[in-house]
C-alpha cells in the first residue's frame, strides 16, 4: 500500500499498487485500415484482438466522419499500449504482415535532404579538413555547467522536473559546455600542436510563440556550430580563420569595411546577393555571453541580409575568460566559437 502524508504525518490518501486493472481504449476502423494498409470489415477486426491480448473487443457505432470505432480491453500487462496507432500496429501483426498485399503509392514524389541538415552535413567535412575533431556531447546538463561556470547570468531554460542527476538537470542553451568538459577529460592528449575540437548540433531555447502542429511548445531548436581551439597560445587568430572559412563556405561576403581592415588578404569569391557580415568587438556588458570571453578579447558576429531589415548578430568568439577555464579545470588558454546555423539559410 502507498501512503500519502501531509506535513504532520497524517495520511491523506493511500492505494494499492500494482494497481491491476484493465482499461478500455478506443480506435477508428478506418484509421487503423490505412495505417496498416488493409480493408478488413469491423467484426473480423474484433476478432482479431483476441489474439494479441486486447479482447474482448467490440465495434461501437459511427459517430462522425470516421465510421465505427474499435473499443479493445487493454490488461495491466499491456503497459506498451498508450495510443490508437500502438492498437494499429497489434492488429497488424494479428493479420500479418506477410498477408498485406504490397501496392504502388498514389501520390508521386521525391525525397531530399532537409536544407539545413544539409548545410550542416557540409560544414561538418569543411570543419573536419581544416584539422578540426568533430564531438556528439549531451543534450543535458547541470545549470551550473550551462550559465554558472561560463559566467554568465541564469535566465530561462528548459528544466526536467525530475532529472536523474545533477548533470541532467536542463537542456543545453549553448554547445559551448560540451566541448570545455571533452577538452576537462582529454588532458592526456597532447595540445603542443594546438588541440581542436568542434560540433554541429541543437540547442533548445525558450519561446512562447514557436508553434509545431497548432500547438504552442514553449521552445525551439535551434542549429548551432561551435568550436575550440587549446593550445601553447590562445589561437585567437586561428578560430577568427574559421569564422571567415565559415561565412565564405556559406556564400555570405565580407563587407567593405571589414575587408578593408584585413589589407590585401581578402581574395573575392562568389557569395550570395545582398548577404554581407562583419566583425566588431563584443564589449563587457553587452549581452549575456560577453562574461565568457577575456575582455577586449571578443567578437561578435554580425549578418546583414535581405531576409532581416536591420543587421542581426548570429554568433560570437573570443579568448575565454581564465574564470571559465578554471571552472572545467582547463589549463591551456583556449578560443572559441559559437555560431547560428538557422540565420545562415
């Protein structure tokens, strides 16, 4: 028996667990016909629920457009069954699949790659060419790894109401976290040469109006690229290289200004109409990243297209902060680079 007590002890309310009874769920016959790919009549389809431990079956009436419901019995042993498509897919093996006569699909079409998947998957083997290794870290982890010890204020984040451990405890606002503790628990790797690491993967960030499917999620995925660069020396140069390998592999030009500071280094490529980044410096103060980086010693990323009136900043790099290096216990000077994906398409 389960108890529940208030403050002084008193139980409230109590049941017995396991709690063993059986449940009635509900499915239409035609949704389960053309998910399966069949047209069986009603009472065979009760019939056979009796063989996959979900009868008694029966069929109840139609009451709208979707014809007569199937209504099973589901027993306390089938905790696998929580929606019509897992009552689909029983009655599926029932019939058997060997049974379902194979057909040539109606419609006409072809599939390709989701365009920044795609991106992405380019990015990766650019990155991976200029001597970066690429990473896959959690998409978990504590609040103090995420904003505490980047120093960098707490702010809204997707929490778990139950997380299994302290590491688990939000999910990744930057992918910045990842790499510093892949870097924490590879000290045995030689950084003589400078020690490269890189990803290209989501984060999840709060937002009321995102919605998916009519519904309003409360947050969004948004594809990030970041990178690190550890070493004798900071590598500041060498991660800047990488800004600008980035934004030319993406078509996105330089602008006048910005090349005209780099002398006669810039070599014009083809980039995109109307797209155009430039650099300035990320000052103290200025937004929630800027405690990351040493001060006077940060950039941001700054885009200029014709999908954005005025210029947007998709991303930021710099020489981290001594403060955050000792926080993932870090001993070599260390740049990075964070960059939004989604702005670039």
């Amino acid at each position: 028996t389960v108890n529940y007590v208030d403050d002084s002890q008193k139980v409230v309310d109590s049941y017995v667990s396991p709690q063993m009874y059986a449940r009635k769920e509900t499915a239409s016959i035609k949704m389960i016909n053309s998910i399966i790919g069949i047209n069986v009549d009603p009472e065979p389809m009760a019939t056979l629920c009796n063989k996959i431990q979900l009868g008694p079956a029966r069929v109840l009436p139609a009451t709208d457009e979707e014809g007569p419901l199937l209504e099973v019995t589901v027993p306390p042993t089938r905790s696998d069954i929580l929606h019509a498509v897992d009552i689909a897919e029983d009655i599926g093996i029932a019939y058997g699949y060997n049974n379902i006569v194979k057909t040539v699909p109606q419609t006409c079409t072809v599939g390709r790659e989701q365009p920044l998947n795609q991106l992405g998957d380019l990015l990766r083997e650019e990155i991976g060419r200029a001597g970066y290794v690429e990473v896959l870290t959690h998409g978990l982890c504590s609040t103090h790894d995420n904003f505490t010890a980047l120093r960098r204020p707490i702010t809204a984040a997707v929490s778990l109401s139950n997380p299994a451990n302290v590491e688990y405890e939000v999910v990744r606002t930057s992918l910045l976290p990842g790499l510093l503790k892949c870097l924490q628990h590879n000290k045995s790797a030689s950084f003589s040469g400078g020690f490269k690491l890189f990803e290209v993967s989501d984060v999840v960030l709060p937002d009321n109006e995102n919605v998916v499917s009519q519904t309003i999620v409360g947050a969004r995925n948004s594809r990030r690229v970041c990178a690190t660069y550890s070493g004798p020396t900071s590598g500041f140069e060498v991660i800047h290289g990488l800004v600008d390998r980035l934004m030319c592999l993406c078509e996105v030009a330089p602008t006048k200004e910005y090349v005209a500071s780099s002398g006669t280094a810039y070599v014009k490529v083809h980039c995109k109409e109307g797209w155009y980044y430039t650099i300035r410096e990320l000052k103290q103060g200025a937004s929630d990243v800027s405690g990351t980086y040493f001060p006077g010693r940060a950039a941001e990323i700054v885009l200029m297209s014709p999908k954005e009136k005025e210029p947007v900043v998709i991303g930021s790099f710099g020489i981290l902060h001594p403060e955050v290096l000792g926080s993932f216990d870090i001993s070599y000077p260390t740049s990075a680079v964070e960059l939004n994906l989604d702005s670039l398409l």
